[in-house]
C-alpha cells in the first residue's frame, strides 16, 4: 500500500508550517513513517498520512517533497486521488 506523509512544524509561523511530503509503499503509517525517517525523507516536526492504492510515477516515490513539486505532481494530468476532493486544494488536500 502507498502512502502519502505530510510534514509540518507547528512552532513556525502560520502559513510557514508545510516542511515536505512524501509517498512511500508500506504495510501502515507507521511503518510509512520510519521507512521515510530511514530514507532520510522525514524532515520531522509533526505528520500526517493517507493510505492509497494508486502507482503514482517513480520521480514521486521515496523522495521528499516541496510545494513546487507537490504542485507539479497536481499538474500531471492525472489527479492521483480517488476521494472527489477539489485539484485546487492539491493532492490530497495537501496545504498548497
């Protein structure tokens, strides 16, 4: 299963908070969550995961990401997301 981590620092100020993202193929968040910290892709601060069962492109998987590439990932043509959600809101809802 893929999973999509999402970091934030909530001692920066708002509007700041976002510090990456990541997809990662594991069993659970947990597993998501220290596979990404073993990866060196785990920026810290806090984080929050969603399960899916998509392939998203390899350029997207095991890497951390910013909200330029989060953006450009949204911009691939191919909404990855499967809950209805609105492509402004970004992936996931991520906070673009």
């Amino acid at each position: 299963m893929m999973w999509w981590l999402s970091f934030c620092d909530p001692d920066k100020p708002e509007g700041t908070q976002f510090i990456g993202a990541c997809i990662v193929e594991a069993d659970d968040i947990i597993a998501a969550t220290m596979l990404a910290h073993c990866l060196g892709i785990n920026p810290g601060g806090e984080v929050a995961g969603v399960a899916f069962d998509r392939d998203p492109p390899d350029k997207y998987v095991n890497v951390l990401m910013d909200k330029e590439m989060i953006a450009d990932m949204d911009r691939g043509g191919k909404c990855l997301s499967t809950c209805g959600q609105d492509r402004a809101s970004g992936f996931f809802g991520s906070p673009l």
